[in-house]
C-alpha cells in the first residue's frame, strides 16, 4: 500500500477547513504517511455537511462517485453547547456500516475556533498576542469574538476574523499542551492518530 492515504472531508464551513485541512497533513505526517484531502463540503454550516455525507455514502456505494475510495472519512461539526458523545452519535448513526470502520467525528467543544485559541503560548509565537480562552463558555460566537480580538490586538488587520492564520498555528501548536487544554481536541487527534497507524504501510516508522 502506499504511504499516501486519501481522506474525504466535510465540514461546516471555512474556519473548520483552514484548520482541519493542515491539522490532517501534520498527524499524517508524524504517524508516517502523507495525505491527499478532498473536502467534499465546507459551506453551509451543520446540517449541509450532514446531508452532503449521507449523499456522498448514496453516490459512493453504488459505484458512480468516478474516484477511488478514501481511507478515511472525516466528519467535522461544531458541539454547539450540546454534549459532544450525542453530536457524535449524531454522525455516526448517519454512517454506514460498510463506512463505519473509516469514519472519524471532529466535535469542536463548543466552536471551532476554540482550537484556534487552543495553545496560547504558540499562537502568541506565532500572532504576537497570547489569548486568554479560559473555561469552556457556552456562548454564541464567543470564541469568534475571542480570535478575532487577538489577531487585531496583535495589531494584524483581521481580514478573515484569524482564520488566515490557520495553517501557522497549526503547525506550531504543541499538540499534547493543546489536548490538555481542549479535551475535545486531543479525542480527535488521538482517533486521528490511531486511524493513519491502521492504514499506515507495513514497515512504516512514525516521524519523532
């Protein structure tokens, strides 16, 4: 098998791609493998990306998606101030048995941009401000106030609210300071981790 694995995401929206996207390429990497992510839906927040995963299942299992099969399936929708394990039993529910083995749930705890925030000291590296996300807070776009307010108190211009910083901070944050942090990203990255180890070719060494 090769070491590059192909993954098929869907997701809310831009913020949940800019983030997800190098997230998935920096796992991969230090587990030994490299990847090829097509984002099969980024816009039109939750119940977009859940509907555009049943049909990709529909369009997948008889045979007409015309590209090969994706090793892993990536699911990635906000908790919302709801519990995580029912949005995730929403997802899974929704899945196949013949894609079950494949799929992974993201569920930012309670909005994506919280993983932004999710390792002040690397995003003050790489920002120039060091945020201060605090206890989780159930709150409407709080953590999108939150990101934006440090880009620009940084004094950056924040032209896409600090999403623009996504693929920087992903590679500087301290993974396991960040998981300790945020409980729901280190459940993802660990599910992440185990699933490019099963897929990872024999004789593969993960990256130190």
């Amino acid at each position: 098998m090769s070491s590059r694995l192909l993954v098929d995401l869907f997701v809310e929206d831009r913020a949940h791609e800019q983030f997800l996207t190098p997230l998935l390429a920096r796992v991969a990497r230090e587990e030994g493998a490299e990847v090829d992510v097509r984002v099969r839906s980024a816009r039109g927040g939750h119940g977009r990306a859940v509907e555009e995963f049943k049909l990709y299942q529909n369009v997948v299992e008889k045979g007409a998606a015309g590209s090969p099969d994706p090793d892993l399936l990536i699911v990635a929708i906000d908790g919302n101030c709801t519990s995580v394990a029912r949005k995730r039993t929403e997802i899974q529910d929704v899945a196949k048995p013949v894609f079950r083995h494949r799929l992974i749930v993201a569920c930012p705890d309670p909005h994506i941009e919280r993983w932004y925030l999710g390792d002040p000291e690397s995003f003050r590296s790489v920002v120039g401000h060091r945020p201060a996300p605090g206890r989780k807070k159930c709150v409407r776009d709080h953590y999108k106030s939150l990101l934006s307010k440090a880009v620009r108190q940084a004094r950056h211009p924040a032209t896409l609210g600090g999403i623009e910083f996504a693929r920087e901070l992903v590679d500087a944050m301290d993974l396991y300071r960040a998981g300790r942090i945020d409980h729901s990203l280190k459940v993802f990255v660990d599910e992440l981790r185990a699933g490019f180890r099963d897929r990872r070719p024999a004789g593969g060494a993960t990256a130190p």
